[in-house]
C-alpha cells in the first residue's frame, strides 16, 4: 500500500506569488518585499483586499499563464506518483477548485491528483487526521506548526521563508525534485507493508534524513 504525501501548491509548485508581486505592480502598488509570507504593500489602507483582488483576476484570466518552477514538473510527479500517492493541500478557497483542477491537469497531465482546499493554520490537522505521511510546504509558520505536531515536514527555501526561525525537526529543501531524491532513496516498506519516515534527532541536512 503507497502512503500519501500532502505538497502545496502556490510558492511549491506553481510561481503564484510571482505573479502576484506583478499584478500588485502593474496596480501602481508600492510592494516592499516579500519577507512575509503576503506581500507588504505600503499605499494601501486594506493589504489584503489588494492581495485578494490580484489573486482573483490571476486565478480567473491568467490561470494557465502562470508556470511552475520546473519545466520538468509532470515527470517529477511521476516519479514521486510511483512511490507515494499525492495530495495537493492548498489553501486556495474552494470557490478556485475548478481553476486548480485545470491548471493540474495542464501542468501535470501524467499524474492522478487529489486536491483538498485547506486553510494554512488547519493544514497540520488534515495532515495528521488522514494519515498522510509528509507535508511539503512553503509558508514557515504553517511548516513550523506542522513540525511541532511531529509531522514530518520539508519547507522548500523561498525568500519569505529565510533567516527566520524555523522548528529543528524540518527538513529545508531547496526545490521540490529534491523532496522526490528523498523519497526515492531512503523510503522503504516497513514490516507492517507501510511506509515510514524516521527522522533522526536534531535533522541539519537533507542526508541525515532516513526512512
């Protein structure tokens, strides 16, 4: 029986935030930075209303314009398809399902996906209550929280995520094909035809991963 791993989708796989920084812009929006997670955006009174403005017109009208970070994204998921089974965990709201849904089966046609629409601060819960056997994400403070409910979790280096602090027992990735070189070289079935991942005590690199 293959486990199931739980990847994000935007800042993950998809280069969502960039075209959020973009549409922020071409809004005549002054965008600090990306240090956070959501965008600093210093001429407005409403940052999130900007954010979710710009997420709306990218979801409804540019939805297949914006690419993932590997040219090689559909044969990455199939080598990771042959070991685990996928779940994307977005917290993209439910009302985007049939964009995401198409932009899946655009970018990673090979590939039978689940999508569960997740809000970032439940997505540990989901993890754990379904049995899934890792997360891969972006946003630190979601990671963090994942990390502290012993969920075996990789952070993929994005600038919103640096030199802050983040929970000793995550795994920082510097892309997603390296998550998938874990899985295929250290995984292997346990006595009870699971899969299991170990972690040794203080993880610092990717290679003291075993499982």
């Amino acid at each position: 029986m293959k486990p199931t791993v739980a990847i994000d989708l935007d800042g993950v796989i998809s280069t969502t935030p960039d075209f959020i920084e973009s549409g922020l812009l071409e809004r005549g929006y002054d965008v600090v930075s990306f240090k956070i997670y959501n965008p600093i955006i210093r001429n407005t009174d409403d940052n999130k209303k900007a954010i979710n403005e710009v997420v709306h017109d990218i979801f409804m009208n540019k939805n297949l314009k914006v690419q993932p970070y590997s040219p090689y994204t559909d044969t990455l998921f199939r080598e990771i398809f042959m070991i685990a089974d996928i779940e994307i965990l977005t917290a993209r709201r439910i009302d985007y399902h049939k964009q995401t849904r198409e932009w899946l089966d655009h970018y990673i046609p090979s590939v039978p996906i689940r999508i569960a629409h997740v809000k970032s601060s439940d997505k540990p819960k989901y993890v754990k209550d379904n049995g899934i056997l890792c997360l891969v994400e972006d946003r630190l403070r979601t990671a963090n929280h994942a990390a502290r409910e012993g969920i075996h979790t990789y952070l993929v280096n994005r600038e919103w995520n640096m030199g802050r602090p983040t929970h000793e027992k995550i795994v920082r990735i510097s892309e997603l094909s390296t998550f998938q070189s874990i899985l295929a070289s250290h995984c292997k079935l346990t006595n009870n035809n699971t899969y299991d991942i170990i972690v040794k005590e203080h993880v610092k690199k990717e290679k003291d991963l075993l499982c």
